[in-house]
C-alpha cells in the first residue's frame, strides 16, 4: 500500500536537479506525508484474536546464512535485471518515437530514476519538484514490474499496491 524512495536518493538527487536545498526538503517531506496518509486510511483492521506469529520449522545456523544469502542473491537480480531492461527500453522508446521536450515524462514512467535525470533545466524549480514527485509517487513501471515479481509466490494482492502508487501521485 505504500512505497517510500530512499530518503537520501531524495535528497542527492533531487538537490542535483532542483538546486535548491528547500525545495528538496519539501519533497522529502511531502513524501513523508503522503505515505503516511496511504498508510492511515488503508490500514489493516485487526480483529480480535488476530495473531501474526507463524511457525516455520527450524533450520541450522548454516542453512538458514546459505539460503538467505541465495535469495539475497535471486533478489538483487531480479531488481538490477528489471532496472537494465527498462532502462534501455526507455531509451529505446524515447529515440524512436521522438517526443521532443516531453520525453522526460515517458522515460519517468517507465524509469524512475532516468526520467529525474533527463528533467529539463529550464523548467521552473516548483515544475521541477512537482513531477520529481509524482515520479517518486507512481514510481515507474521498472518498479511496479519489480513489486510484482516479488510479491507473486506471497499471496499479496498487486491491485492495492497500485492504488495506493495512483493514490499516493494524486495527494
């Protein structure tokens, strides 16, 4: 339901783009909130008796580092391969349709952190802070991508996930 970015992403980069040390502090913050905002409305209602604990059979010490460290593993390629294939499906589609000064605005859709770099220097800063934070809110499709095939064995319904990214853009 809610996807917070890397506050220290927020603030090297967005300062980076915006140059402007208080607008990417309300960047940050705006974030922050609209986080908590998602996470308020949509909580879990916890009903009476609810538990949490679930048992998993034990494992040694050394199957339990070996696996964790496998699926560490599994989990960083997964990410870095998603990262790589949008990334250059971006600048694919970008080059090839030719979209002129709003490229930026396909290639954040698609790449999240692409699409903060190729904003326009030109824009004013508040334009600037505006769309960094709806990249930052949607996230990109890079990310939805990386959500779902990370959630798809766990039983987590996706849809919440997007209408919270949707929810979290519009606030």
């Amino acid at each position: 339901m809610t996807c917070f970015s890397n506050p220290l992403f927020i603030l090297g980069t967005c300062f980076l783009i915006t140059k402007n040390r208080m607008m990417t502090i309300f960047i940050l913050i705006c974030h922050f909130f609209a986080n908590f905002i998602i996470a308020f409305l949509v909580r879990p209602k916890w009903e009476e008796g609810f538990s949490l604990k679930e048992r998993r059979p034990s494992k040694s010490f050394i199957v339990a580092f070996t696996d964790s460290i496998f699926a560490t593993f599994k989990l960083m390629f997964l990410i870095l391969g998603t990262s790589i294939i949008f990334f250059l499906f971006s600048g694919i589609v970008t080059s090839s349709f030719h979209m002129g000064p709003f490229s930026y605005l396909v290639t954040g859709l698609l790449e999240l952190t692409k699409g903060i770099q190729m904003i326009p220097v030109q824009l004013s800063v508040l334009f600037k802070a505006i769309t960094i934070l709806f990249f930052l809110s949607f996230g990109s499709l890079s990310i939805h991508m990386q959500v779902l095939s990370i959630i798809k064995d766990t039983g987590i319904c996706y849809r919440y996930f997007l209408l919270g990214r949707i929810c979290q853009a519009g606030i």
